[in-house]
C-alpha cells in the first residue's frame, strides 16, 4: 500500500463466519487514501478472520451483537476519515469507482451526503440521469445503504445515525435508509444524488425478495409513521387504493408503489434468512392491518 492518509473509510457490515467468507470472495481492491472497516458481528463466538482479509488497509471491530442497524451505527463509530461509504460484505468494488467517490465528495464541498449508483445484472435497479438533491427527489426513487456516502464531520455534529429498530434483526426488516435520510433532512444535511456507479452487487433486494410478505408491509407502517407523523393514516388510504388496484390488474406482479415507501437493502450482511419466502398478495384488509401494525409498533415502541 503507498502510504497515503486515509480519506475514505469503507464501512463493510457482516455477520458470523459466513459473513467474512463471503468478503473474501468479492473484490475490496486496496487503494491508496482507502481503508475498509469491517464491523464483525459474533454473537455466537470468536471467529478467525479469513487470510485474503489479513491487510493493512482492512480493520476488523468484532462484537456479539445482533441487528444491521446496529452493526452499522458500531461501524460509524469506528470511523476516523473525512469520507464515508456503507457496505456490505458481498460487494464488489473497483479502485476507479472508490477513486470517484473520494473525488465527488472534494467537488461538492457543500454536500454533507452523496449516494451514488451500483451495477447489477440479475436485478437492475433504474436511476435518473441527473443529479438531484433528496429533499426534491424524483417520484418512484427509493435509496438502498450500498450507496450512501457520508461527511463524517457532519454527521458527527448532526448525531444522526442508523434507528436500530429497522432493518435485519430489528423490529422492522427493512426502512433504516428511508428514516436515516428523513433524519438528515430535519437535522438539515444537504444529501445530493449523483449518477456515478461507484460498484456491483448480484442479487435482489431485500424489498424486492419480500415485497408481499406481512413483515415488510408491517415495516411500510412504521416508515410512514416516522416520515409523515401527520398523514400517515391518509397516506395509507392511498397506498391501500393502489394496492387494491394491484390486486385486480391482469398479470400483475409488481406493487406499483412498494420503492416509495420502504428502502431497499441488498442482500448480505444480516440478510440471507431474514424471513420465508414471500407469501401471495395480501388482501385489501391484510395489507391495511400489516400497515397499521407497523404504525402502532413504531409508536409502540419508541426509539432508544
């Protein structure tokens, strides 16, 4: 490694030996200015770190944890550069894309966060063409954690971090993106969207693997009732009108509004046997009484 200071930290969250076998069959190029943190969880004991990983440029923090949002917020706490990049363990990176993230974050000097694009050919995700900033997001754009970059110095100030109660092993399965992203718009961050694939993830997400199951349903409640505390209970009407619509519509295999109202985090980390797999459509009450579950626990049990 040229010995270069560290401007970026690649945040990587795994779990168990399974999680770190995988790292090591994807590609985390060392880089110069570049270092990955490995935020390791073991509840069910120690664990040796594979061989390929034994680098430099690569910190392990090994914990007995449980839960993504956790592990992530360990990983956040860990970090020490100016820039920031969540990960998973089962991405595929290239210097030039690592490069580019580095560069955007020096050209939008006013950005205190940047989410990029990732490739993938089994389960292509579409992206605008132009940059936007998220407070003006176009319709039907959705955030998956793989792209978001960060500004460490500001979310220091801001104290924003990851809500444990969404995503794997939390009370909620998935939506930690969506309340992250609504917490840095109320702390007032600049998040910006920019149309730069910075790396490659095989595999569908976790929104699209359980689109109709309960559990992501139930997970669509509370991420309403965090974004919109006020018109939730009208927002729900509307989905459940679409949903109805869905239900009826010929050949119809897709909810048309499922990448508006929960997040979509890749495969992976705490991912793999998350739930069954997802169950037929929901009927018109099913759907509305996941939802209001969700809304109800979310409120239920509030944020620690």
């Amino acid at each position: 490694m040229i010995n270069e200071p560290v401007k970026l930290q690649v945040l990587v969250s795994t779990f168990g030996t399974e999680g770190a076998t995988r790292m090591a069959k994807h590609n985390f190029p060392p880089v110069a200015g570049v270092e990955y943190i490995v935020a390791w969880q073991l509840p069910d004991g120690d664990a040796e770190i594979p061989t390929s990983l034994k680098r430099s440029d690569i910190r392990f923090v090994k914990t007995s944890t449980r839960g993504l949002s956790v592990n992530r917020n360990i990983a956040l706490s860990a970090a020490t550069a100016p820039f920031l990049l969540i990960a998973d363990d089962d991405i595929d990176y290239t210097e030039q894309g690592l490069r580019n993230v580095i560069e955007a974050f020096e050209t939008n000097p006013d950005a205190d966060i940047l989410t990029f694009r990732y490739a993938s050919e089994e389960a292509p995700k579409p992206y605008p063409a132009h940059t936007f900033e998220w407070k003006q997001a176009p319709c039907n754009c959705y955030i998956s954690s793989i792209e978001i970059g960060m500004r460490r110095e500001s979310i220091l100030q801001s104290g924003i971090r990851f809500d444990e109660r969404f995503g794997i092993g939390g009370r909620f399965i998935a939506g930690e993106e969506d309340v992250l992203m609504t917490d840095a718009h109320r702390a007032h961050l600049t998040a910006r969207y920019l149309p730069i694939t910075i790396c490659t993830h095989a595999g569908a997400t976790t929104t699209e693997r359980h689109r109709h199951d309960p559990s992501l349903i139930r997970t669509k409640g509370a991420v309403m009732a965090h974004i919109h505390p006020l018109t939730w209970p009208l927002r729900l009407l509307t989905h459940l009108r679409r949903h109805t619509h869905d239900n009826h519509a010929p050949n119809s295999t897709s909810d048309s509004n499922h990448s508006q109202t929960t997040a979509s985090a890749p495969s992976g980390p705490n991912h793999a046997s998350s739930a069954p797999s997802a169950p037929n459509r929901l009927s018109g009450p099913q759907y509305a009484l996941a939802w209001l579950r969700g809304a109800h626990e979310y409120y239920r049990h509030p944020r620690q």
